[in-house]
C-alpha cells in the first residue's frame, strides 16, 4: 500500500512540473489589464482546459502528501 501511494506521488509530481511548464506565459500586455480589455481584445490569458488540470493535480498532490505524512507517523 505504501509503495503504491508513493509511485502515485511520484507520477503526480512529476505530471504538475509537466503541467506546470505547459503553462503559457502572461505576456507584458497582459498585465494589469481588465476583463474588459481582455474581451475587448480578445486577448486570451492562458488555456482553460490546462489550468483546470494543474489545479486538480495539485489538489491530488496536496491530498497524496498528506496521506502518506499520516501513513509514515502510523508505521514508525
């Protein structure tokens, strides 16, 4: 069971740096701009569907770190 949870932390850590370099960077136009302007413009700030899927790896991960704290303290 432990050596699962870890394998999993390893690939959910390893999938958000991933995700998290996907991340399209704000250029300096962006900054500091309103939605309005950002409709307007059409100007768009990053991809929805790849947020999304880092805010749930990270909340995986968050989870995943706290179990297997839980599970290290149960075992010593």
């Amino acid at each position: 069971m432990r050596v699962f949870f870890l394998c999993l932390y390893l690939f959910i850590s390893i999938t958000l740096i991933i995700l998290i370099l996907l991340q399209k960077n704000l250029n300096s136009i962006n900054i500091g701009t309103s939605n309005i302007n950002k409709n307007l413009f059409n100007i768009s700030t990053s991809n929805e569907f790849l947020t999304r899927l880092t805010i749930i790896f990270a909340c995986l991960f968050l989870i995943l770190s706290i179990l297997q704290c839980n599970i290290n303290n149960c075992i010593l």
